[in-house]
C-alpha cells in the first residue's frame, strides 16, 4: 500500500460515521454493528441537533450569553456544549495568528467541530469573533440552514472598548498587538442575523430566553 492509498480526497462529501449498507443478499448486521442514527441520537436528547453561532467584537458578551443560554438549556432538559475562541486558540488553533488566512483556518476549525456535536444531537454553541461574512456564510452551508442560528452580539466597540477586562483594545491601541479586530482589522456585521441582541436588549439571562424563543420558533427544541 502506497501512501497515496492513504489520502482522502477533501473535495469528497463523506459521511460523519461511515457506516456502509449490507451487501443485497448478506446475513443481516447485528444491532450492535451499527453506529446510531442522527434521528436516534436526536430522540434520545430529547431536541434536535443544532449550532447557536454567537458572533461580535472582543468583550462584546458573545461566551457571557452563550453560558447563560447552555445553563438555560441545561435547566430546561436539553443538551448542549460550549465552543469558545479562547479556549479553541489554545488548542485545536494553536499555532494560528490573526492574518485573514489563519483567521479562516480557524472558523473552518470551528465549523467541523460544531457540525460533529450538532451530528450527535447536541445544540454547539459556538462564541468566536468571526469577523468575516464569508466565513460564517460557509458555517451555515456547511452545518446546514436548518440547524443553524447566527446571533450578533451587536455591543457597540466603544462599550467593548470601554470594558477591556483582558486589556487587549489598550494593547492594540498602543501597538502592541496588530491586526486586532475593531481596530486595524475589519468586523463586518451580518446583514440578516438571525437574531441581534445589544446591551438594551437586557441582561444574558434576559438574551439566553430570546435565543431560547428563536430555537423553539425553528423546532429546534
């Protein structure tokens, strides 16, 4: 076996959980042989699969609600995990910068991730800045329209600013970090979020329950 038996075209659509039909003829497979079907998995939640993507500037609020909402859920009976930047960049995204290239690597890392827990019946909630439209145009073609609901956090960059908990709008104001999103890189607002919350709309716990109304509007829930 050559190693170019061992590659898998990209290009290809395959399934999350290969799990190939019998052979016409072939002794019926075991129970025990087949991976659970999304249907079941949703059954056993008790909801359907799905990815709350959570998108805004840095210290707009983006993983502050994505809690409340997964603590809502959680409350509520439903199943759910959290996908936050940080915790990605520390990891699976180690090694990526913040050039449009690495931010896209970063989002397709994401998106992937997102999809599998959505394919296990989870609701991923997914907090990253994802500044470009593009970016989150591909999430949803790639997880799927009808299991996917982009919120933007719309804090205005001055309260974003303003708050600074990590100092990193000082940092970038003085230089020392570059390509810093809001201040020498793009944010691009979606045009038709699925929905958009900003500080007037009220507090986390006031934002879980309208994401929470959208999800059971969309027979999510």
């Amino acid at each position: 076996m050559s190693v170019s038996d061992l590659i898998v075209d990209p290009t290809l659509e395959l399934p999350l959980s290969p799990d190939p039909l019998p052979k016409a003829g072939s002794a019926p497979r075991p129970r025990w042989a087949s991976m659970p079907t999304l249907a079941e998995r949703e059954q056993m939640c008790g909801h359907r699969g799905a990815v709350v993507w959570f998108t805004g500037l840095s210290g707009s609020g983006k993983t502050t609600v994505a809690r409340a909402l997964g603590r809502l859920l959680h409350d509520r009976g439903k199943h759910s995990t959290l996908l936050d930047g940080d915790v990605l960049r520390g990891g699976l995204s180690r090694g990526l910068g913040f050039g449009p290239e690495d931010r896209d690597e970063n989002i397709r890392r994401f998106t992937e991730v997102a999809r599998l827990f959505a394919e296990a019946g989870l609701v991923a909630l997914v907090s990253a800045i994802s500044p470009y439209v593009a970016m989150r145009r591909r999430a949803r073609e790639r997880i799927g329209a009808d299991r996917f609901v982009l919120v933007h956090i719309a804090t205005p960059l001055s309260v974003c600013e303003a708050r600074d908990v990590k100092g990193l709008y000082a940092r970038a104001r003085a230089g020392q970090i570059r390509q810093f999103t809001g201040i020498d890189a793009p944010y691009e607002e979606p045009v038709q979020p699925d929905l958009r919350l900003s500080p007037e709309d009220g507090d986390p716990v006031a934002h879980a329950q309208h994401i929470w109304d959208i999800l059971a509007a969309r027979q999510l829930l």
